[in-house]
C-alpha cells in the first residue's frame, strides 16, 4: 500500500465535522431560495404575473442558481487540483453566505421596480456560483481522507448536510408560515430566515478554517499554479476542466447522467410539489411538514445507503434508488391530490427518505473513484453540476411549464420524472463497479488517454 493511502487511513473527525457543517449552512442558503420561490418571490418580485406565471418566473431565477454552478464548479475546481481543497471550501462558504444575507435585505418590486427580480436573479446566480464548488469539495476532502473501505459511508455525509440544510430552511419558512400573517410574512416574515445565514456562516468559517490539507492531494505532486502564458485559448486548453474532458470523456458522461432521477427527484418532490398543492388550492403546510420529516430521515437513510455501497457496491445501491423513485411518480401526486396528510409524509418519505437518499449516499463515492487526484475536483466539479443544471435546476420551471401544457393534469410531470429515473438505471448499469478500485494519483503524463 502506497504512503499517501496509510495515511489517508488515519481519519480525523473535525474533516468530518468541516465538511458536514459547512455543507449544512451552504445548502440551507442555497435550499431557502427553492421555499422562497414557491411561496413569496412570485408574489413580491413578480407581482402583475398571473400566480402559476409569477411561479415559472421564480422558478426562472430559480434555475439560473443552477446554469451557474458548472461554472462555479469548473472556476473552483481549477484552483482545488492546483491550490489545495481547503481553500476553496472557505472561500464557497463565503460567498454563499454573503449573497443568501444580501437577499434577506433586498427590496421588493413595489419599493425600486425591475431593479428587483434584476437583482434577485444576481445574487441567485452567486449562490449558484458558490454551491458548484461546495458539495464537491466537501466529498473530495473526505474521499482523500478516507480509509477505501468506510469511502462509501464518510463520502454521503456531505449529502446529510444537505438534507440538514435541507430542513432547517423548511422548517424555518414552515415556523414563519404559522406564527404569522400571511401579511406580515410576506411583508418581513420570509427575510428572517434569509438573514440568520451570516451567523451560521460565521460559525462554519471557524470550523473550516481548522482543518488542513489532505495527505493525497499534498503527495500526489497534483498542485502546480496555472500558467499565464499564451492565448485564451492555450490558457484554456491547459486547465484541468478541459484536461478532463480529454482524459476521461466516458466518465464524464456516465457523473452527467448517472444523478438525473436524484436530481429531478429532489426538486420535483422536495419543490415543485408545493407550488403544485397551491395550483390546486390546497394547504402547503401537509407538504412542508413532511419534506421536513423526510430530510431528517435522510441524517440517517443517507449514511446508511453509503455503507451499503461499502458491502455490495456502488451500482445496485443507486440503481435501486431510481427504481424506487420511477415507481413512485404517479402514486406521489395521486397521494397529493387526496390531501391525506398522513399519505403525504408517507409518499415523501418514500421519495426523499428512500429513493433519494440511495443515490445520495452511493454516487459520491463512485464519482470520486472513476478520476485521479489530478483531475479529481474539477472533473467531479464540472459534470456533476453540469448535470445537476441538466436534469435538477430546470425540473420546476419545465414541471410547472408541463402543468400549465397539460391543462393542470400532472400526466407530463410523471412522464418527466420517470424518463430520469430510466436515463440514471441506464447511465449506471453501462458503467463498472468502481468499489475495489483503489483511488489513483496524479499520472506522470496527465495528457495521456486512458
């Protein structure tokens, strides 16, 4: 076994603790937006809008977050293969902070006009641009120091931080949707949430800063700053990004599309189905207690989908999860349509709390494994969230589209999600199990193909 892999075995927890909490405040910041979308931007940054337009058009802003995040992922992917992983999970957390804070004190349409949603979509686009390098890096510091046989478990506690993000934006907007006025929430209620992000920020600056670099990365002779010689395009032809694409274009694909049904899942069921349960004039709040419930059985299911990829591999794990998911998509909506509150939880746990959170907990690792440390970063950084914007960041404008299309029949919404579901059983099931595979270094010729 090489010196970099012993040392890799030596797992530290406050690694843990960096990566799980900081991912945590950066996906509650980026998780508030999709709530706020729903229930209040379409209301106070697109008001003349008939309200299932005003939606889209949130939803719009919405999506923009996710057109920005390969480029996040591709700008902080360069500099975590050439300057080290931690640098950039302080510097993500940071801006995220920054612009979730920044919306929380935005005015309203009524009070500068277009200057508005304007404004609104930039800042929107920074936590875009912020959340690209944030999940990657977290999964990466924790894959560089894993012991291979845990790499399944510790690289799903990212995703447990979503979820925790997940839930606590939830339940902060479920907490002001009930205590107030639908006046006053809309009048101050919906920024509380927005501007308790600068002190979560603060605290996750703290808990990042004390960790170091990984053993891996410093060994690998991976690190080398980027050259400025040369046209736009030499500069360009020379970044990792691009080196990737060169190197390992099949594996490329297969992270593009091997996270559809999570991707689309999530923010079908976990988003869209808010705005959906309004366009049919019923209570969210059956809606919002349950995607509550479910996002804290994923702190559990997650891990637990990762350990199981540990003992039977990456590939049955995430290809159940679709399974699941793809079975799930007409019963969801039928469940919805009956306002049972009980079916509900039960719809979403199974969706969120099962489907979900196998591929949650069995992709990270995977993607890791299929790229060296040289690469490692950007490669997972740029097709990743290229496929996050693909088949995730669009999901509620085209299923909101869809509804309107249909004449409100969620017939083409199912069809959406079950086409997903079927593009991540295919993309896995031609891929190789990647469970053995013992994580690869940096190469002596990074330009050669593999």
């Amino acid at each position: 076994m090489s010196e970099v892999a012993s040392r890799r075995r030596v797992f530290q927890p406050r690694v843990m603790l960096a990566a799980v909490f900081g991912t945590t405040v950066e996906w509650y910041d980026f998780a508030l937006y999709g709530t706020a979308a729903s229930l209040v931007f379409n209301k106070v940054y697109f008001p003349d809008s008939d309200p299932l337009v005003g939606t889209i058009l949130a939803y719009g802003t919405f999506a923009i977050g996710f057109v920005a995040r390969p480029l996040g992922g591709a700008f902080f992917g360069e500099r975590g293969d050439t300057r080290g992983r931690k640098n950039v999970l302080v510097a993500t957390l940071l801006l995220m902070g920054l612009a979730t804070t920044a919306i929380g004190l935005l005015p309203t349409y009524a009070q500068i006009g277009v200057a508005a949603p304007l404004l609104l979509t930039l800042l929107r686009f920074v936590q875009g641009f912020a959340a690209g390098g944030e999940k990657t890096g977290a999964l990466i510091i924790l894959f560089e120091n894993a012991p291979p046989k845990w790499r399944g478990l510790l690289t799903s506690l990212p995703a447990i931080g979503t979820g925790t993000g997940t839930l606590l934006s939830t339940g902060a907007f479920a907490l002001a949707t009930g205590l107030l006025s639908e006046e006053a929430f809309l009048s101050w209620g919906w920024r509380v949430p927005f501007l308790l992000s600068a002190v979560l920020t603060l605290f996750g600056l703290w808990v990042r800063r004390s960790v170091g670099e990984t053993a891996e990365f410093q060994d690998s002779g991976a690190a080398a700053r980027p050259q400025r010689t040369g046209t736009l395009r030499e500069r360009l032809g020379r970044t990792r990004f691009v080196e990737a694409w060169r190197r390992y274009p099949r594996q490329m694909l297969i992270v593009i599309g091997a996270g559809a049904a999570e991707n689309a899942g999530y923010y079908i069921f976990g988003t869209f189905s808010v705005a959906y349960a309004e366009d049919r004039g019923m209570s969210t709040s059956a809606l919002l207690g349950g995607i509550s419930i479910a996002a804290a059985v994923k702190l559990v299911t997650v891990p637990a989908f990762g350990a199981l990829s540990d003992r039977v591999g990456r590939r049955p794990v995430s290809i159940g999860g679709a399974l699941v998911l793809l079975a799930a998509a007409w019963p969801f909506f039928a469940v919805v349509d009956g306002q049972n509150t009980w079916l509900i939880w039960l719809a979403l746990l199974v969706t969120l709390g099962v489907g979900q959170s196998a591929i949650l907990g069995s992709q990270p690792a995977f993607f890791a494994e299929l790229f060296d440390t040289r690469v490692r970063f950007s490669a997972v950084g740029v097709a990743n969230n290229l496929g996050t914007v693909l088949t995730g960041g669009l999901a509620p404008v085209l299923a909101t589209s869809l509804l309107l299309w249909f004449d409100h029949s969620v017939a083409g919404v199912v069809v959406f999600i079950a086409s997903m579901s079927m593009l991540t059983v295919v993309t896995v099931a031609l891929a190789k199990e990647t469970r053995h595979r013992e994580a690869a270094a940096a190469p002596s010729r990074p330009a050669a193909k593999v």
